[in-house]
C-alpha cells in the first residue's frame, strides 16, 4: 500500500478506475460539455413559472387563449408533483392500518416523504469511495487523509483526548485479498506508531462486518500520564484499495464510541451506501446491484422499460429523455450521458467497449486498456470528436443480470477533463441498481405483427410482447422484353427474400417515439413511429415507421 486518499482524489491513481460505453446519437452542441443544461423543474420553479406566466397576462403579453392554455399545462405539472406524494402518503397509511408497518415504522417512513426525518450523510469520493456517518459528525480532508469529527469531542487542557481518521489506500500492486494479510498488519503497526510509538499491538484481528465481505478490527494499547490510551483499527479490501477508519485516544472514549464507528466502518464501499433509519447510518448488507423494485423513487432516477435505476452523486443534476439520461455539474464541466442497451451478454458489452463509439456527430476511440471492475462492468479513456470538437471521455458500459444494462459516457473539451468527472460516472457505475423489466403498457401496445405493402415489396415485422423480434422482406419484380415495335418477346423476374431476428423495446408513448432493435448479429437499428392520422382521425392500429405506413394484423 503506498498511496493515501487525497492524492488518490487530487491527481493520483483514481484516474485510472475505468468503466463501460455504447453508440449513441448527441444532437446537443458542445456547450452541454462545459455544464449548461435545463434541468427536472421542482415545485418552487412551477410556481415562479405561474407568477411570471400571470405578470407577462397583465401586461397584455399573451392573449387570452394562450394564458389560458400555459396557465393549465403549468398547473397540470404542479399537480403531477403534488399527486405523487400524496399517493405514496396514501399507500402509506392504508399499509399502517392493515398492520403491515408499525407504528415505528410508520412515523419513519412518513417523515422521510414529507422530509422531516433527520438521517445521516453520505460523504462520497471523486474515487467512487463512499461512507455514511451521523449527521452530527463532519468529515474534513486533510493532506494525506480523511478526518472524522464527533459532535462533542472530549478535550483535556485545550488538547483533544481522541481523533478519528479515514484512510483509502491503492492496494492494487501488492495481490493483496484479505484484511488480515501479513502486509496489511504491517502497514496498520506503520500508521499507528507514526503517531505514537508507545502503542503496542493487544490480542490478535478479529472480523467486523463492512457493506461487501468482511473486515477485521485490530487494537493498540499504551499507558501515559493522562490514564490508559486505545488505537483502534478497523480495515477492510474492496476495489483493490485498503479502507481504513482509524480512532485513538482515552481508552474510555474510543470505546464510548465504538458501535458509532462499526456502523460507519461497516457502510465503507464504493457506489451508494444503504441507507438505515434507527441509527442514520448504513446496515453493513452486502450491496448486490439487485433493486427490490423497479418503482423510482424520490432521489433516483431511471426507467422501468431500461431495468436500472441510480441516485447521481453528490452535485449532480440530472435530466432523463426518451432515449437517454442527462447529468451536468454547477462546477464541475463536462456532462454525462447514461444510455440504456439491450445486449445479451456481458462479453458483447465488452466487444463494444473495445470497438468505441462511432455514430454521426460523435467519434471516440480507446486510448486506455479497458479495465473490469466487479463482475458486471468494463471502461476505459476514450477520445474523439463530438460536434466537429475535440472532446475526452470516460465511458463505461456495465451488464444487468436479467440482460441489458447501461452505457455511461462522461465527456468534455480535453483540457477540462479530470479526476472528478471520471469518478462521477465510476460512481454511477457503481451505484447501479438493477431489476427485471416487466412487459409494459407500451409494449403490449406495439406487440404484434405490422405489415407494410407496394405494388412490388411486402415486409412483415413482429414485435413480441416479451421482447423477441423477427422480420421478413419479400420483392418480386416482373416485366416484359420489347422489340423496336413494342411487340412482346419474352418475359423477365426477379425476386429476393431477407428475414432477420433480435430483441426490441420502446421509447416514448403511444404517439410518437421510437423502436430501438438489437439484431442477432449485433448490429443495432431504429424505427422512427408516429401513429397514422388522416382527416383529424387517428388511427391506433396504423403508424408511420421511419415515414412508412405499416398496418397491425394481429
């Protein structure tokens, strides 16, 4: 181990964690890059939107017709907001009334919607590296280390009598796999007498549990003139990094707290720690990538056609699209972009992770050996163009259980690219949660067979309602030989039949959107659909494809 978290987070190795990527097209021009975007609006920017939409009404702005028309399309969304909180709040007390929640587990839950439950905070690492700690504790950086700082520190003449530290270490060079290797020991007996020579290791490591696998707690004692001292070490392996919390003081007080530091110890990790309500720290539960539901909740964002759904690091704000989501920073310039996909395979990911990304406006190649980390994910650095611009990015392409899964590209101009950027989208990875996509309305909508027709040409394309998809193209064209008279001397045909197979799923809504197909051959493709309206009659079985007119049979 030679490397401390905050060179780690201001131009160590944390630049060189990789994750996974996809084609996508980016129709934004590149001042999206650099951290300008109109992003989710709230409640509070609804209401300013009526107030000025009422001020521009008064001052003979817009007519009638259009105040009116603006005045409901704002208030539907107020309503939108407003609805879905008290539906939660609803389901809510009919789950207390028919006995399912306690009365403890009632309050807490009502407090979290309504926003009045006090919790604890997540500090989250540029790295991916994060942590939950009571809401009265602080964490400072220091040169080399992370420090913890206690509501009410105990003291003696001016002196603190106990400190507590957090220590991120790159362990990725020395194969080291268990908390309680030789080499670790040795590192923890370094730090420790560093501070204080007159420590003196007591008993032998005994497990602790973290947020993925376990951990070991060590013990140092010494005996001074202010009574009987403890250092107490608590180390664990994740991500090829050593992850230390370390408190030292009065034995009395570092022992005060110790449940308060397992708790902290055990919500150690990289991506999202688990939230817990009694102690407003996290559970120590292994973290499996596995969502218990595909509902989206306040604070996550994702879609229930994609399978997956994340919380965006700290900072972060985010806007989701039919096709794709959006994140930008205030400070930070870049943006990212999360896109979903359909492969089958976590080897195909790879493959196209390798390949880069080459579609329209944008072009980006590997310029870094792609890395894996975990089971499910592989990225890299990229570079290219995007919009006729220069442009460096981290992409990073991640694999769901249940098929499909996520790219993540997090790009802008080179020279504005760097470590913080990078972990954004490494924590994003990280923090993904995954679940199986149910059939949708919209799918069930679009499954079947749709036909379209010439005089010459017959394509048949079948969208199954469990997500299959097969197509077939006939041709067949015919015609006669002429001589210099127009007089027939023979007969001419041709005819050629394609068929093709793959996976489908659906953007958008009944409307308008679009279809996007993966084929068996790995090749992807779109259908642009509008439904077919004539005369002001929208017909719901017949639809423009990519400006075609296809009609369903069944």
């Amino acid at each position: 181990m030679n490397e401390s978290l905050v060179k780690i987070a201001f131009g160590g190795k944390a630049g060189e964690r990789r994750g996974k990527m996809r084609p996508f097209v980016i129709t934004l021009t590149l001042i999206l890059l650099i951290g300008s975007y109109v992003w989710a609006e709230t409640a509070s920017d609804i209401q300013s939107k009526l107030k000025a939409l009422e001020n521009a009404y008064t001052s003979g702005i817009l007519s009638d017709e259009e105040y009116a028309s603006k005045k409901a399309e704002l208030e539907k969304q107020l309503q939108n907001l407003d609805d879905s909180k008290q539906q939660k709040l609803k389901a809510l007390e009919d789950a207390h009334q028919a006995g399912i929640l306690s009365d403890e587990e009632y309050a807490r839950k009502k407090a979290e919607l309504l926003g009045t439950s006090a919790k604890g905070k997540i500090y989250r690492h540029a790295t991916g590296f994060s942590f939950l700690h009571p809401e009265d504790w602080t964490v400072t950086e220091q040169e080399g280390y992370l420090q913890l700082n206690p509501p009410n520190p105990s003291s003696a003449d001016g002196a603190p009598t106990e400190l507590y530290f957090v220590l991120v270490e790159d362990a990725s060079g020395d194969n080291i796999q268990r908390p309680d290797d030789p080499m670790v020991l040795e590192y923890l007996e370094g730090q420790i007498h560093s501070l204080s020579p007159a420590f003196t290791r007591t008993g032998t490591p005994s497990p602790v549990d973290m947020r993925v696998g376990k951990g070991v707690v060590v013990d140092w004692g010494a005996t001074g003139t202010g009574g009987e001292a403890l250092a107490r070490a608590f180390v664990g392996i994740a991500n090829n990094y050593g992850l230390v919390l370390i408190g030292m003081g009065l034995r009395q007080q570092i022992e005060a707290r110790d449940q308060v530091l397992r708790q902290i110890f055990s919500s150690f990790g990289f991506g999202e720690p688990q939230r817990v309500s009694d102690v407003s720290i996290a559970s120590g539960q292994e973290t499996t990538g596995v969502a218990a539901s595909s509902a989206i909740s306040g604070g996550e964002v994702g879609d229930p056609n994609w399978g997956f759904k994340f919380r965006p690091p700290e900072g972060w704000k985010s806007q989701k699209t039919d096709e794709f989501i959006l994140l930008g920073h205030d400070t930070i310039a870049g943006a990212i972009f999360v896109l979903p996909h359909m492969e089958e395979s976590f080897e195909a990911v790879q493959m196209q992770m390798q390949r880069g990304l080459s579609e329209e406006s944008v072009q980006l190649s590997p310029i870094s050996g792609l890395q894996a980390f975990g089971n499910n994910a592989i990225g890299g650095e990229y570079s290219g163009v995007a919009d006729g611009q220069q442009v460096k990015a981290r992409g990073i392409g991640t694999f769901s259980p249940y098929g499909g899964g996520a790219y993540i590209v997090a790009m802008t101009v080179p020279d504005k690219y760097g470590p913080q950027l990078a972990g954004a989208a490494d924590a994003i990875a990280r923090g993904m949660q995954y679940f199986k996509v149910e059939v949708s309305e919209l799918m069930q909508h679009f499954a079947g067979t749709w036909v379209h027709t010439t005089k010459s040409t017959l394509t048949n394309i079948t969208l199954g309602a469990d997500g299959s998809y097969s197509d077939t193209y006939e041709a067949g064209y015919y015609g006669d030989f002429k001589n210099g008279l127009g007089d027939s001397t023979g007969s001419w045909g041709a005819a050629s039949n394609k068929q093709s197979a793959g996976r489908w799923t659906v953007r958008g809504n009944k409307q308008q959107g679009v279809i996007v197909i993966k084929l068996s051959d790995g090749t992807e493709k779109t259908l642009e659909y509008r439904v077919f309206v004539e005369k002001g009659q929208t017909y719901w079985n017949e639809y423009l494809f990519n400006g075609e007119h296809y009609g369903k049979t069944r």
